[in-house]
C-alpha cells in the first residue's frame, strides 16, 4: 500500500508539472495509466511476498 501513496504523489507532482510548466515532456494519460497500474502490480507483489514470508513456521533453535 505504501507504493500505491508513494506512486499517488508522484503523479500529483506530475500534474502540477504539467499545469505549471509548457512543454514539459510529462507523459499523458497513458502513461500516468501505466504509472497506476504497475505500481498496483510491485504493491501486490509486496503485499504477497510479506503474507508468506510472514507465515513461514519460526525456527526454535
């Protein structure tokens, strides 16, 4: 969940780039879509990766 809040500011800064700032080279809606969707896709990734690392039977050693 953290990279979707992280990937959120990120396009709101790209945004205000593209209010602020003429020919600025930011992407338009396809890339901000792709931006979107691939961090869905590293947040589910995380999110998998620290279920199962988390139910890992603990040694006793």
């Amino acid at each position: 969940m953290a990279a979707q809040g992280v990937g959120a500011v990120n396009e709101m800064i790209e945004f205000i780039v593209v209010l602020l700032v003429p020919d600025n080279g930011v992407g338009g809606y396809y890339n901000t879509l792709l931006d979107i969707v691939f961090n869905f896709i590293g947040a589910t990734l995380a999110i998998t990766g620290f279920y199962l690392f988390m139910s890992m039977p603990k040694s006793s050693n």
